[in-house]
C-alpha cells in the first residue's frame, strides 16, 4: 500500500517533499549508473567540459580506478571535497566511470567497451540527460565537436537528440519539459 511519506534522512543530500513510497523503500534513490570506460582522461574532459558535470570522488582499486560524477547543485557546492567523497553514495544520478589500468594502452590492442546498442550485442541502451533547451544545447555540442547519433532535426522525435561519449555510450538530451 502507498502512503505519503517525507523523505529526510542523514544520507540524502536533496530536500524531498512527502511523496507516495511503498513501506520498506523510504529511503531509497537511484545513486548511480556505471560505465567502463578506455581512456580516462578523454572520459573525464568530456563529461566535465562537454556536459559540466562535477568529479565527487576518484577511488583506486588494485587494477581499477572508479570516478564518481554528479551535476553540481547548491546542495554539492555547500560541500567540502571530503564530505562530497563521503556523500557520493547518497547523491542521486551519479555517473561512475570505471576505468581497468591498461585499456588506453595502444599496445594492449584493447578494442573497447560494447555500448549496448550494436547488431547481436544488444543490452543496454542509454542514460539521458534534460537540458533547458535542445537545440541551443545542441549547438554547443556542435562547437566542441561532439559527435551525434541523431540531432533533433532528425528522424521522427524532433525534440531529442544522441550524442557519444568518447567511449561510444549513447546520451539521450532531452529537454526538461517536454
């Protein structure tokens, strides 16, 4: 059964207002989705410079380091760097690119990640990402040079575009309201 719960714990760093939650599931949220990623450098410009997204918290493991992304908000910039590596948890819509040392290596011969979306690889799709303005935020994309799926003046949904990350992962931009 639904019934209006507020959501205020210690761990989530966004004011909710009460909303309807099954009993059991109060406190939870998306945190984040994660992609390998080959060069992390490349990786790291393009969702820091292209889509302004913010590094929260870098954590090396024995042969992998994990970047934790998120938008920046008055809620992140009222933050310190330790307490947002703290908080990375509990920050919703987190990006965590997962970086396994070597793959940007040219002598390796590593050929990349699938993305999900090529023919007898299918899986995984997309993450989106809303935007004041398609197309105004299209053109920026256009000037930096991001490279397109779809432009929104393509195909049949008009107000959407695709774009790639370095890795080939697919970013649906839509606008906030549709």
């Amino acid at each position: 059964m639904l019934r209006a719960i507020p959501l205020r714990t210690a761990r989530n760093l966004y004011n909710y207002s009460t909303m309807s939650r099954v009993a059991g599931t109060e406190s939870f949220i998306l945190n984040h989705t994660m992609f390998r990623i080959k060069d992390p450098k490349a990786s790291l410009k393009f969702y820091t410079e292209i889509l302004g997204m913010e590094l929260v918290k870098k954590a090396d493991g024995g042969d992998f380091t994990n970047y934790f992304l998120a938008f920046p908000s008055p809620e992140l910039a009222s933050l310190s760097a330790e307490e947002k590596e703290a908080r990375a948890t509990s920050i919703p819509g987190v990006l965590e690119l997962c970086h396994n040392w070597g793959t940007e290596d040219p002598s390796q011969n590593f050929e990349g990640y699938t993305n999900g979306n090529e023919e007898g690889k299918k899986g995984f799709g997309h993450i989106a990402v809303s935007v004041d303005d398609v197309q105004k935020s299209c053109d920026r994309f256009t000037e930096l040079g991001v490279e397109f799926k779809k432009r929104p003046e393509e195909g049949k949904m008009r107000n959407i575009a695709f774009i790639y990350d370095p890795d080939h992962y697919w970013i649906e931009i839509v606008p906030k309201r549709l």
